[in-house]
C-alpha cells in the first residue's frame, strides 16, 4: 500500500498499480464544436479536429462491484487528442466517491479527479444514475435498459494525459462485453461538464466486464543526464 497525506491529519492509503476494475459502464461519445474545449487541452497534446469545427468528446459512468481493486464509482468525461502520430482519449473532468481513488487518481495518474456522489436506482424497468458535485448536477443518465444482448471485445487502448510538462500515456487493457444501447443523458446547466454539449446524435454503449489500469508511462523521457568521466 502507498500512503499520502492527506490536507488534513490523517493519511490516505491506497493500493499501488496496476488496478483490477470489474463492474459496468455507461458510456457515450458525440460530436462537439471545438472551440467549446480547445483551451481544456494542455500543449504539447493538441485537440484532434475534424472538419467543421468539430471535435469528439465522450463521458463514461463506472460501477465498480466486488473483485475490483477497489469498489466505487467513477466519471470521466474528456476529448479525442493526439500527440505526434498517436491518437487517444484525454480525460478533462473525473470524479469518484471513494477516497483511496480519488487520491490515487491524483497521485498517481496525475488525473484532475474530483469528490463526486453518485445515486444509482438499479430498478424495472431501467437502470438511472444522477451524479452531483456537491449541490450541483455533473449530469443524470436515464432509460438504460436493464437488460441487452452484450457482445465480446478485448482490446488495449491508452489514454493521454500530462505529468507536468510530460505527455504520457495511461495503458488499459479490456476484457468486457459491450453493445450499443439506448439511453438519455442530461448535463447540469452550471455543473462542470456545462461545455459537453453533443452536436448530433449521442452514440450510447452498455459495457461489462473486466479492465486492467497501468502506472502511467512517459512518452517523451527527459535526456539522461551525462555521467561523469572517471
């Protein structure tokens, strides 16, 4: 275990990479303008663009169950980036309900992730989930069918981020069924994804299963430093 301190006296312990995540996942993605999050991305990541001033952004709404590294919710919102010739997800706002990984998503991950409370109602005839940034709406997800024919899918996909001044790439590899479902998603006016506005339709996935959650890795390391003649 790795221990941080904490503002306060105490000290919050938290497990060490790589985490097991089991549970299910709400996810989305959609066209939005780009000059709507351009500014949210540190240099030398750039936004990948697409023709008319759009951008792809995404937000994804984890349950994480029994047999995971640790059990909580989690939100991440963000856009597709690129830094030289590769492509992945960045990861704008996250937030969690449990303490270890929300410190662990600071500490270690370098993610800006938040304190977020989350209210699931897993009942017929659909799965509903509100989050909340203290009194105000991060977003609420409703219609998700309770049941749906999810298909196979393994895959190892990075996400981009920034250690300082450093790009780095956060490795997951996925072991989960998913599909394509349908479902409604409304963002709180004066929340902090008030900018994730979809331009078009909102493309819905249901996924379950099984990710595995890397230490980050340095893309661009410093130059070692010479060693000195003897």
């Amino acid at each position: 275990m790795t221990d941080i301190p904490s503002p306060g006296l105490t000290r919050i312990y938290y497990p060490p990479p790589p985490w097991f995540l089991r549970g299910s996942v709400l996810a989305a993605t959609c066209l939005i303008r780009a000059s709507t999050v351009e500014a949210l991305v540190p240099e030398p990541l750039a936004l990948f663009r697409l023709p008319g001033n759009m951008a792809i952004g995404y937000l994804a709404v984890a349950h994480y169950t029994a047999g995971s590294t640790r059990e909580y919710n989690e939100l991440v919102a963000g856009v597709v980036v690129r830094h030289k010739s590769l492509y992945g997800p960045y990861i704008t706002h996250t937030g969690a309900d449990d303490a270890q990984a929300q410190v662990a998503g600071r500490d270690v991950w370098h993610l800006p992730r938040q304190a977020w409370r989350f209210e699931w109602e897993f009942e017929q005839p659909e799965t509903r989930v509100r989050v909340w940034d203290g009194v105000r709406l991060v977003c609420s997800i409703i219609g998700v069918p309770p049941m749906a024919r999810l298909f196979p899918l393994n895959v190892s996909y990075p996400f981009l981020n920034m250690q300082g001044i450093h790009p780095t790439t956060i490795p997951i590899t996925y072991d989960v069924r998913a599909t394509s479902t349908g479902w409604k998603l409304q963002v709180g006016p004066d929340g902090p994804l008030a900018f994730f506005k979809p331009f078009g339709p909102l493309a819905t996935f249901v996924v379950k299963g099984w990710a595995r959650l890397e230490a980050p890795r340095l893309l661009d390391p410093p130059p070692a430093e010479p060693q000195p003649e003897e």
